[in-house]
C-alpha cells in the first residue's frame, strides 16, 4: 500500500521538536541550534521540485545534519570538544577529570566490544540520524531486529557509566 505524502508543511508541524533535539546532539551550542534548525526548513522549503524528493522527512534531517557539520568546521569545535570544556567547567580539579576521562575510556570500551550489527545501528542512529527503517534498509534486517540492536547497544553503553556511579 502506498504511503500517504506529507507536505513540508506538516512534517515542520510534526518534526520540530525531534529536528531540534538532532540538531542539539550535533552541535551542543543552544544559541545556534534554532537558527540552524529554520535554516533547514527554509532550505528544504525553498527547494525546487519537491515532488522529486522521495522521502522530504529523511532529506530534511540531512539538511540539518549537513548544517550541523558545516557549523562544527566554521567554528573549529567538534561535540567532543564541548564536552571536554564542560568537563573542563564542571571542575579544575584533577581527579574530577580523571574520572570523567575515566567514564569516557568504559563507554568506549563497552562501545567497542558491542557485537557489529548493534554497533552499527547504534552509530546510523546517533551518528547519521537514521530512522529504523533506514538502518533495517542499510542493515539487510527488520526494523524489529533494529530495535533489538539499539536496545543491546544503549544497555551496554548505560552499564558502563552505572558502574561508574
């Protein structure tokens, strides 16, 4: 059965907030998160021949995604960086940066012994955006199976910052 088409319209109704909070992800700077959030609608409204765009939803979030890039290059400061100068904020004392350090060196390791497929539907989903469908399209898999991956993914990541605490 063929899906319905939503307008751009409705799918800024219906995205914004999840537009937002991927952009936020990238990023991390709140003052620049909105306007590269408009900046992405307005692209993808001021686009040509929309009824040529296959999927406008998917499209818009590589919009914002490439504009989340392209802002991280302009500004020299990639999501790594931000964290590190909150860790740096947080505290100038040493063994407070240890430990975050030291957090960061377990979700890594976690991230690293975490089997292929789940490994790589966690980075299509965190890195790249993608929905289920696109990381079960990427995949070879069910949708299902890639929520079963992500789960896995995220319970493994979540245990090595619980045993921290």
């Amino acid at each position: 059965m063929a899906e319905k088409r939503r307008s751009v319209e409705e799918i800024i109704d219906q995205r914004y907030e999840d537009l937002l909070r991927f952009v936020r992800y990238r990023i991390r700077d709140p003052d620049e998160v909105r306007d590269l959030v408009q900046e992405a609608f307005l692209r993808l409204l001021q686009r040509d021949r929309k009824d040529l765009i296959e999927r406008p939803e998917a499209y818009l979030f590589r919009i914002a995604a490439n504009l989340a890039y392209e802002h991280r290059l302009r500004t020299g400061r990639r999501a790594s960086d931000l964290e590190s100068a909150d860790i740096d904020d947080r505290s100038a004392a040493p063994e407070a940066r240890a430990g975050d350090q030291e957090r960061i060196q377990r979700i890594d390791a976690a991230f690293a012994r975490l089997p292929p497929l789940p490994r790589a539907a966690l980075l299509l989903q965190r890195r790249d955006g993608m929905t289920y469908e696109e990381i079960a399209a990427r995949l070879g898999t069910t949708k299902h199976m890639v929520k079963k991956h992500l789960s896995r993914a995220m319970h493994e990541c979540r245990a090595a910052m619980v045993d921290d605490e």
